[in-house]
C-alpha cells in the first residue's frame, strides 16, 4: 500500500495514510525516532468540543458559532481507541492522557476509561491512565472516572479570582465550580491532582503568588506553563510569554524553595518543593527551554490521526486503515499490519520545533496550517 493524500475528506489538516509495510515483521523491542527518542506517552484527544473558551486556545473569533466541529461520525468509536491504545502499548506506550477539547464533555467518557484502565504491558503491569480537562463538570464526574479505573488527573486552572478566570475562559464560567471539581478528585481518590496554569503577562501573572497560597497544604501539585505558539490563532506574541524562570524567582522571593529531581525521563517540568514542604511545583518552559530532545509523546486526534508534535502541520491517518476506505481504495489492516505502520511512522520521526522555534525552518512552519491546542490536546 502507498502513501497517499486525502485532500477532499480532511477538510482541516493535511494527512496521509500511513504506508503499512511489504513483508512486514510485528515490531519487536522499543522503537526509537531519527533521534533515539522512545514512544512512551499516547495523548488521546476524543473531542473537539469545548465549553469554554480560553482566549489562548479557541479564541472566539475562530470558535465561533459558524465554526464546523466534526461529526460524530468521524470521532474514534471508545472501541476504535481501545484498539489503538492497545497497538501502542505494545510498542512501548506506558502512560495514556486523555484530553480534548474538554475531554469530560463525550458522553459515557468513563466507559472510556474502564476499557481503558483493563489495558496491560506485554509484562503484565497496567499503564498510568490520566485526563487533562478544565474541571468544569468534574465535581460530578470525578466518582465515577476514579471507579472507572482512572490513575492521575490534571485540571487546568489559570486563575483564582473570579473576575480573571471569567475573563480567561471567556463563558463566564465561575472559578468555584473548578475548585469544587478539583476537590471532588481529591476526595474520590485522585491523587495527587495536577493543576496546570498557563501564565500570560499582563493577563493572569498576578495570579501566581495566590495560585500557591491557595494550593499549599492540599497536597495539589501546581504547574505553570508557559503561554505556547499552538497552532494559527490564539495571537500569540512572545512578550506575553512570562518565562518560567521569572515565575519561580516571584515565587522564590516570597517562599523558600529547593530543587527536586525529575521523577520520570522525558519529564517535561522542573520540579521544587516549598522548604517547609507544604506545595510541589512544576514549571514546564516549553518556550524558554525546549525539551524536544526527551520528547516521547504522540497525540492521536478523535478522528484518528496521529500527530508527532504539538507544532504538527501534517498527520497520518491511522483511522482509514482502522476502518479501511474504500473509495480511496484502502483495505482495513490487522493489529500487526497497525503496529508496524505506527513504527515505521514513528522510525522516521525527527520533529524539535521548540528547538527550531525562531530559526528559518520553524518559522517556514508557522506559515503553514498547524493543528490547534484543542484539536491535539495539551
Ligand atoms: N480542555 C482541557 C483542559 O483545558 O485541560 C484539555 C485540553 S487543553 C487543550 C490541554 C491543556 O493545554 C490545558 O492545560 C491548557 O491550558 C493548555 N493550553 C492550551 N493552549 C495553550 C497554549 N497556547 N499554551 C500553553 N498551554 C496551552
Ligand atoms: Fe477548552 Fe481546554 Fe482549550 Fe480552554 S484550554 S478552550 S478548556 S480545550
Ligand atoms: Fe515534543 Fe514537538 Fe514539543 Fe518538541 S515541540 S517537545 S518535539 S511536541
């Protein structure tokens, strides 16, 4: 089978059918990019849709009520997930984060998870099943996905007060409803919970210092993170990037605070720890201080495109040999078939775009048409 183009069916993002190789072998050992990076993380986007509209992410000029979300015809069936969970966690796949779009937002997502949750390594150990959402409906949810099998969960959090997280996810949208979600995940089980804040200068940095005052003692992780150039439309500037070194030394200078090792390979955030060990930190420089060379994740879309960067402009199509096509002339392929097409995409891997980032060849990049933060996932 070849390469091929789907121009008329992909009306948002350019993508190819992998090609399944001739005389292909099942994949055997881990597989390594261009750049000896492992396959260790799958990001599982299942929705495109979203409640809120973070100005950074689906600004409402784009996401507006013109704007055409896929069908649900065209999502990945739980079943269809399950299958391609599976193909990647035999090819070395050991932490699975499911995300959106708002990601509690598909009906029955705890199904999801159960199926999920029951995946083993070919050694016989479950994976790390987590969740990045915005928390909004979590206070009900939060009992049922930590039944359902969930390990971890990640809340995205970008400010305490009222008046700026209103502003922020422009629905206003209240901040107690996050916190009571957050909460809720404590109380089910859910631990530690991550909170991730995206700092934007001028928007919500003032934010900082009662993010970590409100945090300390609840055994919350605190994330912050730097406002990234996704996809073409969030209008992104570099002057409203607060690097994280910047965030750690406004915090330093109120708290005492000591370094801690990464506590995985491939982590993406420095972590500290307040000294009199009341809040864990992590700031995750992804401008500042690209991490592209321990980068060990995919992201699969809802429609089932696999993507190799946050900063793709161009995925391969692994639901058209899930499903097969036939008026592109595309036969479903077995599970072997799947996984030696993930290898091999995977094999020929050498994306660092954060690296790049201001070089002529990442900026050649940002001229093309790039997936977007809630197409991919975080
Ligand atoms: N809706 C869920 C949520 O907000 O947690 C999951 C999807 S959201 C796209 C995943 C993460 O991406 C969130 O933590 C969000 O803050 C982050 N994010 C979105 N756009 C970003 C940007 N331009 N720079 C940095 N982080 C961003
Ligand atoms: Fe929705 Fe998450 Fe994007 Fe905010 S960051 S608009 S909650 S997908
Ligand atoms: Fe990974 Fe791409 Fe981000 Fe680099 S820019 S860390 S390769 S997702």
């Amino acid at each position: 089978m070849s390469e091929r183009t789907i121009p008329i069916l992909d009306h948002r993002y350019a993508s190819t059918v992998p090609r399944v190789p001739a005389n292909q072998k099942a994949p055997v050992g881990l597989l390594a990019d261009r750049l000896g990076r492992p396959l260790h993380d799958l990001r599982i986007s299942i929705t495109d849709r979203c409640n809120f509209r973070c100005t950074y992410c689906m600004p409402k000029d784009v996401f507006s009520a013109h704007y055409e979300f896929l069908r649900h015809a065209e999502l990945l069936r739980f079943e269809e997930i399950d299958r391609l969970a599976r193909i990647f966690v035999n090819l070395g796949v050991r932490k699975l984060r499911i995300t959106g779009g708002e990601p509690l937002l598909r009906r029955g997502v705890e199904d999801l998870v159960a199926m999920l949750a029951k995946i083993r390594t070919p050694g016989g150990s479950p994976v790390e099943l987590t969740m990045t959402t915005n928390g909004s409906i979590l206070a009900r949810k939060a009992q049922a996905l930590a039944q359902a099998g969930l390990s971890r969960i990640t809340v995205s959090l970008d400010a305490l007060d009222d008046a700026v997280f209103r502003r922020m996810n422009d629905m206003d949208f209240p901040v107690r409803a996050v916190l009571d979600g957050i909460d809720a995940a404590q109380a089910a089980g859910l631990r530690p919970v991550k909170v991730n804040m995206v700092v934007q200068r001028g928007v919500n940095d003032d934010q900082i210092l009662p993010m970590v005052d409100h945090f300390r003692s609840k055994g919350v992780v605190l994330r912050f993170i730097e406002f990234m150039d996704v996809g073409n439309t969030n209008h992104w500037r570099m002057d409203q990037v607060l690097p994280s070194s910047e965030v750690l030394a406004r915090i330093a200078a109120r708290h005492p605070m000591h370094a801690l090792d990464p506590s995985v390979q491939g982590e993406t955030a420095e972590r500290w720890m307040l000294d009199d060990g009341s809040l864990e930190i992590g700031a995750i420089s992804s401008v500042t201080h690209a991490f592209c060379r321990d980068c060990n994740r995919a992201r699969l879309s809802m429609e089932g495109k696999l993507y190799l960067c946050l900063f793709a402009t161009h995925g391969h199509d692994l639901r058209a040999l899930l499903r097969g096509d036939a008026a592109q002339g595309i036969v479903a392929v077995s599970d072997e078939n799947l996984a030696a097409a993930v290898a091999q995409v995977w094999g020929v891997r050498e994306d660092r775009y954060s690296e790049l980032r201001g070089t002529p060849a990442a900026e050649a990049l940002r001229g093309e048409r790039r997936v977007e933060m809630s197409y991919i996932g975080g």
